[in-house]
C-alpha cells in the first residue's frame, strides 16, 4: 500500500521531527496538536521546541508544502499518535487521557484501510486499550481485536527511540521495534517506517514493543542508579568514584556509567515506573533503581550544607550571609538547553530556599533564568569561578571542562574538576 497521507498527532519533541522526516520524503503530512500557538508557528515554518536542525527541516516541509499543522484531524492513510504520558497526580500510575483523547479525535475521520501506530512511550497493554476506545468509537470499522487479519484497521505500537538532541539523526539509523496488534499490521507498520528509516525495522507484537522501550529506558536508569549508589559509598570510604569506575571499566566486561547529581529528563526518570505500577511485586530492582536516582539530589544537598559549615568554621569572622555559592550547569544533562525535569535545577531552588548569601548560576546554553529561579543570579563563568566560596558543578557542560576555580571549596557532581 502507498501512503498518500500521514497524520502525526501530537507536535512535540517526537512528533515534529517525525512529521517533518516524513514530509521531507515528499510525502504529504497533516500535523495535528491541541496547541494553537504551537500550530501557528509550524504553519510559518518555525518551531516552537529546541532541537539541532529541526528548524530548517520543518521550514523547507511547510515551504514545499509537504507539512501542514491544525488542531482538528483531517482523513489520512496512516495515523501516528505521538502524545505525552505523564503520572496521574502524586503517584506514579500512568495517565493514558492524551492517547485516548488523540485516539477519540482521531476516530472521526478513520477509514477502511487505514494503519493507527501508536509512538507514546506506553505501559504495556496501552496499545489494545487504543484499540478499544477506536472500537467503542467506530461500531461501523472492524479493529484488530475483533476481526485479526482481517480488520479494517491495522493497529501497532512503534516506540520513538531517538536521542534528545541527535532526534534527526537518530530517526534514521536508529533500528525500529514494529509492534503489530497482528502480523499484517506489523508489515503494514514496517512499510511506512521504511520510507525514511534506515535501520532496521524488527516486527514484534503491541505489548513486546511497549515493554522494549520501557526496557530500555529502565536498564540505563537501573546502571545510572549503581553508578550513583557507587558514588555514594565511595565519598564514605574516601575513594574517587571516578578513578574506581575508569580501573573497573578496564575490565573486558564490565561498563559502568557515570554518576551525576541525578537522573533527570523525561523518559529516564519516568518510564521504569511504567513498569513498576504493572508488576509492583515484582519489579523489585526496577523501583529501587528509581528511588536511587530520586534520592541523589538530597545527598547533593547535604553535601552544600556540610561545605557551607566548613566554611564558617575556617572562616569565624563570616555569617552565612556572606557566603557565595556558585551553580554550574541547570540542564538535565550536557551540551544541552532542556531544564525541565532537571535535578540540577531542582538542586539550584532548594539552595535559594535555604541559603541566606549569593547563589550564582551558570548556564552558558540559556540567556535568562527561568521565572522559578529568580532568587539566583545567571552569571558568566569567569565571574562565577571567581567571586565564589562553594562551587557545585551540577552538569559537565563542555565549557566547564577547561576551566576550574581557583579558590574556594569544589563540590564536584560529575567528576570533571577532580
Ligand atoms: N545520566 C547519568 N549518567 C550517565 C548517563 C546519563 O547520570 O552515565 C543522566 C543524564 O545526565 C540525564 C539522564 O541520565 O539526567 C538521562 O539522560 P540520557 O542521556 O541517559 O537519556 P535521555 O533521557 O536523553 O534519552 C533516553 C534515551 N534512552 C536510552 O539511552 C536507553 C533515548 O534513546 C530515548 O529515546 C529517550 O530516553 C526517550 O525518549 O525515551
């Protein structure tokens, strides 16, 4: 089957890059997002998310007229749901509202023929529950789950696997995990992947390919979390966790990963839970790697309090007014702009909550501090290297690679000032 039409629903950091891959293969995309703002700027061709190169991606698709944003679904041949995931509340159940909302617009404009792909990072069983509400929608159109092989509607689960900040490249070479509801729908499934992808696309089924890319995110939380617990147990027993884990990874087999000041981002941190609120018995060491992770921002805290005491006692004469401590780094990792779902920043605000004297932030991939850390200055490197009595260094930006303070005491989250 040719696919004419692609709709993506959902304009976000997946769905953009994706609707615009297509498009720049010269096939004709409707994206779809509640975001008016959001749809505005597409339709000019710009974009309202940061990513290398999406902009001239996007620019070219819309110019060409390959690419075009709205908020209401139009008919298409194939259907790709990209929309978030979050928690329900305080808890860490899944929020499935976004993919049945997406799904229940979608539904009004389904047709005989046409191929529902899931991309939502998703617990497992998400993708027959799409499936259920496009059924309760349609009573007129046969879905997977009623008819198999012969469904009007072929449905799948492709988790997106991309890279933040390489999500173009990465599109392409990476390997696809296809999830058919049934072998048809994975065929079907692969055939529009392969227009743009140039990795190889793996067939499976719905529910192998939900709990891959939850399996994925969970194992490089679970090894962030044993390199953290490593540095924790290291700062008891005075070893450079860092020198311990270069001697280690000489080892033939073994691969440890760095520690930091905690697992942020919005896949990391989130997707093992998935896992854990399916199987809360079982998933023992999944949900032990997350309260790890979670629990290092408050080591890192208690690590400023004991250097603030340090200080005042070397320093008699001074109050905690006095004292400045500078920040560097508030992404949620390196090289990057993204502060949302950062333990650095969450670090950076329960310092400005507790300390009296200057906290002074570096950030060299932002020009102005977010509204929620106004309590702290954004200063230039140099100034913050200089005029500082504590540094905490929170993300290994490349620029703080090269320099480091002279004076005053080294609170080192990621090992580059040793
Ligand atoms: N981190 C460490 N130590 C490390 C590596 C990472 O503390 O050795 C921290 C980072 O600083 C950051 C967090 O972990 O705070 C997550 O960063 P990341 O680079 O591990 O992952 P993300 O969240 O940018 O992207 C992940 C990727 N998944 C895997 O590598 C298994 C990506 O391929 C997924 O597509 C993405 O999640 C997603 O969308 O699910």
């Amino acid at each position: 089957m040719a696919f004419e039409t692609i709709s993506v629903i959902g304009l976000g950091y997946i769905g953009l890059p994706t609707a615009a891959v297509f498009a720049s293969r010269k096939i004709k995309v409707i994206g779809v997002d509640v975001n008016q703002s959001a749809v505005d700027i597409i339709n000019e061709g710009k974009i309202h998310i940061v990513e290398p190169d999406l902009d001239m991606v996007v620019h070219a698709a819309v110019m060409e007229g390959y690419l075009r944003a709205t908020t209401t679904p139009e008919p298409a041949d194939a259907f790709l749901i990209a929309v978030p995931t979050p928690f329900k509340g305080e808890n860490h159940e899944p929020d499935l509202k976004y993919i049945e909302a997406a799904s229940k617009s979608i539904s009004t404009v389904l047709k005989k023929g046409d191929l529902v792909i899931l991309e939502s990072t998703s617990p497992v069983g998400a993708t027959e529950q799409m499936a259920e509400w496009l059924a309760e929608a349609r009573t007129d159109l046969t879905f997977p789950q009623q008819a198999g092989e012969e469904s009007d509607i072929r449905i799948a689960h492709c988790p997106e696997r991309v890279l933040p900040g390489k999500v173009l490249e990465e599109l392409v070479s990476n390997d696809r995990v296809i999830g058919g509801m049934t072998p048809k729908c994975t065929e079907l499934a692969s055939q529009l992947y392969k227009t743009f992808v140039k990795g190889e696309c793996v067939g499976t089924n719905a529910r192998t390919a939900e709990m891959a890319k939850l399996t994925e995110n969970s194992c490089r939380d679970v090894q962030i979390a044993f390199a953290n617990e490593l540095s924790i147990i290291c700062d008891k027993l005075d070893i450079d966790v860092w020198e311990l884990i270069s001697l280690a990874n000489r080892h033939p087999r073994i691969n440890i990963l760095q520690p930091g000041p905690g697992v942020g981002g919005h896949c990391i941190a989130v997707d093992p839970w998935f896992i854990v609120s399916k199987t809360p018995t079982e998933a023992r060491l999944i949900r032990t790697a997350r309260e790890v992770n979670d629990n290092k921002p408050s080591w890192v805290l208690e690590k400023v309090k004991i250097a603030i005491s340090d200080f005042l006692q070397e320093n008699p004469e001074k109050t905690t007014r006095d004292i400045n401590i500078s920040c560097y780094g508030l992404a949620f990792k390196q090289d990057i702009d993204d502060l949302r779902e950062s333990p650095a920043v969450d670090i950076v605000k329960k310092i400005i909550n507790m300390h009296s004297g200057n906290v002074f932030t570096v950030e060299p991939n932002i020009m102005e501090l977010p509204r929620d850390l106004e309590g702290a200055k954004l200063v230039i490197l140099q100034k913050a290297c200089e005029k500082s009595d504590i540094h905490l260094l929170l993300v290994d930006h490349k620029e703080f690679k090269s320099v480091k303070p002279k004076t005053g005491l080294i609170i080192d989250t990621k090992g580059i000032w040793r």
